[in-house]
C-alpha cells in the first residue's frame, strides 16, 4: 500500500529501498507480511506476521510470544493468527 500523496501523482514513490537499507544494516530481512497475511487468507494479520519474523530476533520463548498475542484476539482468529505468526518466523533464518 502507498502512501497517500503517490496514490494522488503528487510524489514518486523512491526506488531501490531494500538495497539502500541492505547496505547500510548488518541483518536485514525484507519480510512481505500483507502478502504473506493474505495468503492465509486476511490482510489483517500481516501485524502477526511481522511480530513472527521479529520474535526470532529474541530469546524469548515461542510459545510466550504466541500465548501473549492470542491473549488480545477473539477466539475466532486465534487459528489465522498462530499460522501468521508461525510464517513470519519461517521468514527469518
């Protein structure tokens, strides 16, 4: 998703941001979590999916993270959201 003003024309979006950032970031991990979200099959979970990829930049327990996440989500997407988050950890090596 763009943002506003290159939906609008008034601005280009600029090129070539994941190489401008891989240049200068020691780790760096291009993680495409709408897409990802919605192959699961909803958009909104791209946020679960990018705190998947993140979670394993840290030495804290998966099933911590994904206790805590499901803690803040009816119970009706708890099944999206662990699949969410469960691929964005398989985004990081």
């Amino acid at each position: 998703m763009s943002p506003p003003a290159i939906n609008l024309g008034e601005m280009e979006y600029p090129g070539a941001i994941p190489e401008t950032i891989r240049s200068r970031v020691r780790n760096f991990y291009l993680v495409k979590g709408t897409e990802i979200a919605l192959q699961l099959g909803d958009a909104r979970a791209a946020n679960v999916v990018l705190l998947g990829a993140m979670s394993k930049c840290f030495e804290v327990d998966e099933n911590l993270w994904l206790k805590t996440i499901l803690n803040y989500l009816p119970p009706k997407v708890h099944e999206l959201n662990r699949k969410a988050f469960s691929a964005g950890r398989d985004q990081i090596s």
